[in-house]
C-alpha cells in the first residue's frame, strides 16, 4: 500500500522486499530440536552417573552452522538447546545439558539408587530449544524419546538359611543319593550376587558331603550301634564370594535297618492259670518302612493240636462230659478208663498221663470186647455214636472202630463203623422183617479229616433210614449209600467189639486179614483191625444227640479272643473259625489295624488248664499304591506258655472209728458211714516276704509257704470195702437214689462197693456221701467191717487221700429166762479167743456152737477162774496204789511244772471187750468201793482197764499195757495241751 501511495518505482521495490524478507528469515525459529526415540542406560547402586546409548545428544537445523564464520551473517541464539525435560511419577533421574550449542547432555539420578527395592527404570525424555529472542520465545520441543536404564548390583548382601535347623533321618547300612537339601538365598538383586555358587560341610571328619545345590549325601554306609545321630555346621557361599551371615545346623538320625513287619511284642508270653485272659500283643505295630499301603490282611493261629485232643478241654469222662452238656441218661461209655468196675479197656495202651483225658492206642494188633448186656441197643430205635478218632494214611484194608457182629457160626455184621480208604463208612443190617425188600445199609463219607492225623469228633445220629454224621460239629452229607437185604431171622447172639470185628472160625472164611486174639480162647478171632487213636467212644440208645450238646461236646476251652474298641469297630472286619483257634483281620487303616491287634488275647476258662506251649503264627498280607516297591510282611511266630497249675491237694477227714449196735445195722436205715465227711481241697503257694526297708536287699528273707483253701469240682468218688466183697445175702451198701440223680450224680455198684460219678461240687458230694449206709442183716458172726473212700477230679488226674472208715459192731446179751452171769458168760469165750487176730473182714463163728448150752462142769470151772481172776485184780490194784502213792509223794516239788488239762479228756469203750470182762470189772467195782483207800471209780473203763490187766497177770508189765492201750481208744479231737 504504501509503494502503491507513493507511486514507486517497480525496481525498487522488489529489491526492498528481498531484502525484507531475508532479514525476517534470519530472525525466525523455524525447527524442532531432535533426539533419539530409544536410549538405553546403565547406572550403578550407590551412584549417580547414567551410562546411555547412544548418549545424549539434540541436534536443531536452526543452529550456525560450523565454519559460517565467512559469512556475515548474525549469530543468534535460535539454533540452541536449552534443556531437557523428564516425563513420569516419581522419575529419580534428571537430565542436564552439558553444551547448549552442542545438545549434548546426561541423565544422572537424583538420590542413590538401590537396586533391591528397583532394578529397572523407564521414562521419556525430550529436549528443547531456546526459542526465539532475549525471552525465549518460539521455544521448540522435540518428540518425546523413551530412555530404559537399569540398575546394577553391588554384592552387598551375605547368604541367609532359609530355615533354622534342618533334620532328617536315614536307614542304616544304605547309600543315599540325597538325604535332605539345605537351601540360602542372597537379598542381592544381581543374578550374579543373588545367586548360592556353592555350599560347605564346616565340621570335620564326617561321611557326609554337599553339593552346589545343597543337597547332603553320605560317603559311606552308616551303622546305627556307632553313631544314632550326626549332627553337622554347613555354611553358603554367593557367586561374589560372599559367605553365609550365620552357618545353619543340620541333625541326621540313624535308624535301624527297616524291616516290615510287626514289632513291639514279645516272642515268649507266660499264661498263669486263673488269670482271665492274657493281653498277647499290647504294644504291638506294623512296620512298613513308609510304604503307602491300601490294604492288610493278617491271620492269627494258636496252634493246640498237640494239646488232648486239638485243644485244652475239659478233660472229665466222656459220660461226664455228656451229662455236663446237658445230655440226658442212658449214655454207655465203650472206652472207659481202666478201673475195678470197668476192666475190659486195661489191656489197650494209654497216653499215660492224666492231663488230658484218656486216649486208647490200637496199632492194628489190639481189640477190646465189650461185656455182655452193657449196650443194650435196638436197631429200631433211634440211637447216637460218638467217638473222637485221629487216624492218618492207612492200608486198603477196612479198620473197624466199632462193630457189632455173630458170636457164633454165621459172622454177619449188624452194625459197624470203620475206615477204608479215607472213608468214613457206617453199616447198619435191619433185622428180619416181613417184606425183604432193599434197604439203605451203608453209607459213606469221603472226608479228608479222616487221615489228615489230627483229632476230630464224630458224632452218629442214627434214625432209620437216615443217618446224620457231625464232624467237629458241622454237618456232611454221605456221597454214597448201598442198599441190602434185611438179615436172615437167627437166635445167635452178637459180640460189640472195638478195635476190630469179631468172628468165628467155624462160619464162613472171610476175606478180611485176620490176626488172633488170645485173650478170647476158642476158635475165634479178630479181624479188620484199626491203626489210629480212639477216644471217648459212646452210644446213646434211644434218643438223637442234640446239635447243642453236639457243640458243647467239641467246644475248647482255650482260644482267641477280641474286644474291639469303638472307635475301631467299624474300621476292621474280624471273623473267628468255629474253635477259635484262629481269626482273621481286614482293613486299610494302620493306625486302627494296630490298635485291634493290640487287644487280642488268649483265654483259658479251665481252672486247672493243661500246661505247656501253644504255638502263635501271625499271617500278614498288605497291597500298596505301587506294586512293584510294595513290601512283604514276614509271619512272626511266638509262643504262650501255659504255666503248671498249682495242684490241688483233695483231703478227706472225717471220723474213722466208731461202733454201732447190731440192732443198726439190720435196721432199714443201716448205719451211715460218714456221718461228718468233710472234703476240702487246698494249694501250697510260696509267697516271698517283704524286707521291712524298701530298696534294699535283705539276705535273711526267705520264701513262707502258704496253704490257701479252694473251691473245684469232683467227678468221682468210690466207696470200696476193704478185705472180704459184699455178700449180697446179707449185706449192702446203700444210698437214696433220688438224692444222688438230685445233685445231678450217678450211681453205679457192685460186690467192692459203690462208685458216685458226675461233675458237681464237693458240697454236693458232700451231702451224697452223708447218705451212703451199710447195712447187713446177719450180725451174729459180724464183729467189725472197714471201708474205704477215695475221690478224684478230671478223670483221676487229682486224687485225694484214702480215707478209711472201721466200723465196729456191738454185741448185746440177749435176754433169757434165768438171767445170771454166769449162765451167760460161756456164749462169749469163743469171741475172746479172735481178740488177738486182725478183724479186718467178717469174722465168723459157727451158729451150732454159738447156740450150745453150757454143762453144769463148765460153769463151776469158770466160776472158779472168774474167783481167781478177781484176787489177782485186787492184789494188782493194791500194789499200783501204794506205787502211786510214792511217785506223788516224791514229786510234789514238780506239779506246777506241768498241769494236764483233762477236763475234755474222752475215753471210749473198746467194743471188742468180752462179757467176761464185763462182770469180771462190775465184781472189782464192788471191792474197790470196800477197800479201805475208799477211791471211787466212776468211769467204767477204768474198771476194764484193771480187769485186762488181770487177765495178763503172768505177763509182763509192758505187755500188760500195750494190751490196755488195745482196749482202749482216746479221743484227743478236744485234748488241750
């Protein structure tokens, strides 16, 4: 406008406006300052210098260029840099120019820096220009560049533990890879100075040795009896040579070699009789080396085969036992112990002993016959065969345990048992009937029990046409039954034998291997012999065995027992065998299978139980997670010692000697003969005494023994005579049968006394022996009679004392019609003349000469003798006075040393005393009540003393006392000494 107003000229003002222009472009602030987009820096902890790259360094075009010093040009501040700017929270770094003309600058931090807490730092950074004039205006700013700087470490920091202690514990005798791992850290943040290079085992001289991760091994197979623990320093070391602050300890236990199996109990377990049950393994565990396991299953076996007959029972009589069972009357035993009354079994061979009951051996050369009318069995009635056998492998030939066949001629077979080829066979011949049709008549068992060589119980219930057979009290069903033709109808009598079969020779030959029986005479023989042991062989007519008494029969009295905890109940299944005998347990827990073996226990319930070993074998099968590392559990075997009982000692008492008149014993009632029988049976126990200061050994205690009174039972009791047998015709023992079957007894009796059997206490044995009279209904010739008693427990195995019993009998005159002594005196001198002689059994005088009336010649004789009698008594008794006299004259300074107490003195009559000796005394009462000593002698045995000792008056004076001290028995029950 202003050249267009003043008009001038074109030139000119185009030269103007290229100089304006010019000048105007020096002066402006065209460019932004420039950097790099990255940068990468490195700073040191502890420091403060920033190493970048590439460095720090903002170029701007608007900056002189180097060597425009030619030019005249003006140089202004444009093209400079004035600073940079850092872009982020908490950024601890700053940039700084170093030459504005230049650009360049550095980052540095504004504090230490620590790399732990940082090891990295990321911001941005830009660079700005001076702008345009003296104020800065028109300031540029480059891009923004992101700079990267990292943080190096110094090693300022040691390796720590990480824990306090370490400890682990190692099996002897095995080599370890690794035992445990002992693990530092280092709070560097450098993976240089932060990391453990190496560990050290600090204390010398142990097999141990580490390696660069921490891991401790050991150099050579450790022994617990040297060294039960080890225990060890071991320090770190940094990868800058730094070692641990503080070492750590480390504690390495040595086990014994680990073994799985049971442990914590005792191979040997003592049982004392009367005790309960005996806790077999109370502290007992599995070890299983820290195997996981899944699964357990053990057996426990008490092993009592070698005891009686497979266990500890009772051993009583097998008709005992029957009744004890609850089995009615009517059982026959077929082997009973050899006795007086029972004979027929005292050739066989026995186990000779009484801790078990008794056991038979036939070794194929031995039978028995059983008497005649003791089985009294029909074949149409239901009847029971019991018998406990052990038989093993035998020959093919048939081995006859019982058998009932012809006594003569024919040899048929009515009813046996036998063994033929590990069979158990029963034949049963139906007698003659009207229709001869086919009939069940043998049946078989094929049963391993029979040959296996261990005791088992057979029962037979026969019931035409079945036959049901009970082992061990299961049930088995016959695999096999023939039928036959019923017998022929014959009048021959059969023979029960055992042990074989009887036949006759004169029959029909029999195929059978026979061998000859001497003790039978004859042509007959056995046959068919069995190998084996028989016992408690029975038959029961009339009736079945109860399934109940069956059990009871063959149950033990010894076994296993359990009392499962509650908390465990649920966890482990247990289950018995029928005998308890053994048990077997299942589960998974440890913990609860332990505690369940722990409260396992072996119970004996018999008082008097058989001593001796029984074999304990525990079986353990275990699965695991892993089969191939899974362990096996090794059987442990012990053993529980059943310690001897402590015997009893079964004592009769009672009183021994007494008389009774004829008249009694020819009463109903007889004369009872152990009127106060007492039975007590005591144990003889030592009992150590106790030193009166506790802890300290006294040599001078000694062991007391004392006695101490018990309660059992009896099984038996005989009453036996001694010397002459009962003579039926005139004398008996008796007892109220209704008492006896009362208390549960049986009563059995015969020409040498009576027998009691049952089991029942001794009270009750008591009061049935108060019951047993004698009686006997022809005295006359009876003077005295003696019997003996003797009981026992469990089949004989505890016997008591003979106690022996003299009974004497008192003779009576009996009234006539001129009573005078003298008449009477002659019926009594043939009695004086057996004085002397031992009365043990009857003593009998003839009736015709008991009966004789004496002659006017015999009367004056004894008149005369009886005369001369009492002189000698009279002179006699003067001289024993004055000797009397004298002796306590002379020893009057002596009576207070010895004061005899005869207030409860006794004396009894002699019963063997004669009538003769009976006036002959009343005569010498007279004239003592006439002499002039004036004494009186008020006991009538004093007079019978004086009298015998005038009938020896040639005698000497030591004879004439032992024949006093014969007619005369003290009672010195209440004497007081």
């Amino acid at each position: 406008m202003y050249f267009r107003r003043h008009k001038l000229p074109a030139s000119i003002v185009g030269l103007v406006l290229g100089l304006l222009c010019a000048v105007e472009a020096a002066k402006v602030n065209k460019h932004k300052p420039w950097i790099e987009t990255t940068y990468h820096g490195i700073v040191t902890e502890n420091d403060d210098k920033v190493l970048l790259d590439p460095p720090l360094i903002a170029l701007d075009k608007d900056a002189p260029l180097r060597y425009a010093e030619s030019f005249e040009v003006t140089v202004t501040k444009e093209g400079e840099i004035c600073g940079f700017r850092i872009h982020g929270q908490n950024v601890p770094f700053e940039a700084v120019v170093l030459d504005k003309s230049t650009g360049e600058g550095v980052i540095r931090a504004k504090d230490k820096l620590d790399c732990e807490l940082q090891k990295e730092h990321t911001f941005t950074i830009q660079a700005y220009d001076c702008g345009e004039g003296p104020d800065g205006a028109n300031m540029k700013k480059s891009h923004k560049a992101t700079v990267h700087i990292q943080v190096n470490d110094i090693n300022e920091y040691s390796p720590v533990f990480k824990e306090k202690s370490y400890k682990a514990t190692i099996i002897e005798g095995k080599t370890y890879d690794s035992i445990l791992k002992v693990d530092a850290v280092d709070a560097d943040c450098s993976f240089q100075f932060s990391q453990i290079c190496s560990y050290e085992i600090v204390t010398p001289d142990v097999p141990f040795t580490i390696d660069k991760d921490g891991y401790i091994k050991n150099t050579e197979k450790l022994n617990y009896s040297k060294e039960r623990m080890y225990k060890l320093t071991v320090t770190a070391y940094d990868c800058g040579k730094n070692r641990a602050s503080e070492d750590v300890l480390v504690k390495i236990s040595i086990k014994p070699t680990c073994k799985p199996g049971w442990q914590g109990w005792s191979k040997r377990m003592e049982y004392e009789p009367g005790t309960g049950s005996l806790a077999l393994f109370p502290s007992m565990h599995l070890e299983t080396c820290e195997e996981p396991i899944t699964s357990i299953q053990a057996s426990i076996e008490l092993e009592t085969s070698h005891i009686g007959k497979g266990c500890d029972r009772d051993t009583y009589s097998e008709k005992s036992l029957h009744r004890l069972c609850g089995a009615s009357a009517g059982t026959v035993e077929l082997l009973p112990a050899p006795s007086s009354s029972s004979n027929w079994t005292v050739g066989l061979p026995t186990d000779n002993g009484h801790d078990s009951d008794q056991v038979f051996e036939f070794n194929g050369t031995q039978a028995i016959k059983v008497p005649e009318g003791l089985v009294k069995t029909s074949l149409s009635e239901p009847f029971t065969i019991s018998v406990w056998m052990r038989h093993g492998p035998g020959a093919r030939e048939k081995e006859t345990v019982l058998c009932n066949s012809d006594k003569t001629e024919m040899n048929r077979h009515h009813y046996s048992l036998y063994v033929h080829n590990c069979r158990l066979v029963f034949l049963l011949r139906q007698d003659p009937a009207e229709s001869e049709n086919y009939k069940p008549a043998e049946f078989h068992w094929k049963l391993d029990q029979v040959c296996d060589k261990e005791w088992h119980h057979y029962v037979l219930n026969v019931e035409f046409p079945t036959v049901a057979l009970y082992v061990d009290g299961a049930t088995f069903e016959p695999f096999l039954v023939t039928e036959d033709y019923p017998l022929h109808a014959s009048k021959i009598e059969t023979q029960l034998t055992v042990g074989a079969c009887w036949q006759d020779n004169s029959g029909h030959d029999n195929d059978n291997e026979t061998v000859s029986e001497s003790l039978t005479g004859g042509s007959a023989r056995m046959s068919q012999f069995f190998r084996g042991n028989l016992a408690g062989l029975m038959i029961r007519s009339g009736k079945l065995e109860s399934k109940k008494v069956i059990d009871c029969l063959y149950t033990c009295k010894e076994g296993l027992d359990v009392q499962l905890p509650e908390e465990v109940a649920t966890a482990v299944k247990v289950q018995f065998n029928p005998n308890q005998s053994s048990l077997t347990l299942e589960g998974d827990d440890i913990e609860s299978f332990d505690k369940v073996m722990q409260h396992i226990s072996y119970l004996n319930s018999r008082q008097f139980p058989t001593p001796g070993i029984r074999h304990l074998r525990v079986s353990t099968t275990v699965k695991c997670f892993n089969e191939e590392t899974c362990i096996s559990v090794p059987d442990a075997e012990g053993y529980v010692m059943v310690l001897q009982p402590e015997e009893p000692k079964i004592s009769l008492s009672g009183i021994d000697h007494f008389a009774r008149g004829a008249p009694e014993f020819e009463s109903p009632e007889g004369v009872t003969l152990f009127p106060e029988l007492r039975i007590v049976s005591t144990i003889t126990r030592e009992v150590e005494a106790e030193a009166e200061a506790e802890g300290e050994d006294d040599p001078t205690v000694q062991e007391s023994v004392v006695s101490e009174e018990i309660v059992h039972n009896l099984d038996t009791c005989e009453v036996t005579v001694v010397g002459d047998d009962l003579d039926g015709e005139h004398e008996s023992i008796e007892v109220d049968l209704a008492q006896v079957q009362q208390h549960g007894l049986e009563m059995s009796s015969s020409n040498v006394g009576v027998i009691l059997t049952g089991v029942n206490t001794m009270a009750s044995y008591e009061e049935v022996l108060h019951l047993i009279r004698y009686r006997n209904w022809h005295t006359e010739a009876l003077f005295d009679r003696k019997f003996k008693l003797v009981c026992s427990e469990l089949n004989g195995r505890y016997i008591s004392n003979d106690f022996k019993v003299e009974v004497n009998v008192i003779h009576t005159a009996s009234p006539i019609e001129h009573a005078n002594n003298v008449m009477m005196q002659p019926q009594f001198i043939n009695p004086m003349q057996h004085a002397s002689v031992d009365l043990s059994g009857h003593n009998l005088v003839n009736a015709h000469q008991a009966s004789v009336v004496p002659s006017a010649a015999t009367i004056v004789i004894v008149v005369c003798v009886s005369f001369l009698v009492f002189m000698i008594i009279l002179g006699v008794f003067r001289i024993r006075a004055a000797h009397q006299r004298s002796m306590r004259d002379q020893e009057n300074g002596k009576e207070n040393e010895m004061d005899w107490d005869d207030s409860a003195l006794t004396i009894t009559v002699n019963p063997m005393e004669t009538y003769e000796d009976q006036h002959s005394s009343e005569d010498e009462e007279e004239e003592e009540e006439e002499s002039e000593d004036g004494e009186e002698e008020d006991d009538i045995t004093s007079a019978e003393s004086e009298s015998s000792e005038d009938e020896g008056a040639g005698e000497p004076e030591d004879q004439q006392g032992t024949s006093r001290q014969q007619q005369l028995e003290w009672d010195d029950s209440t004497l007081t000494y």
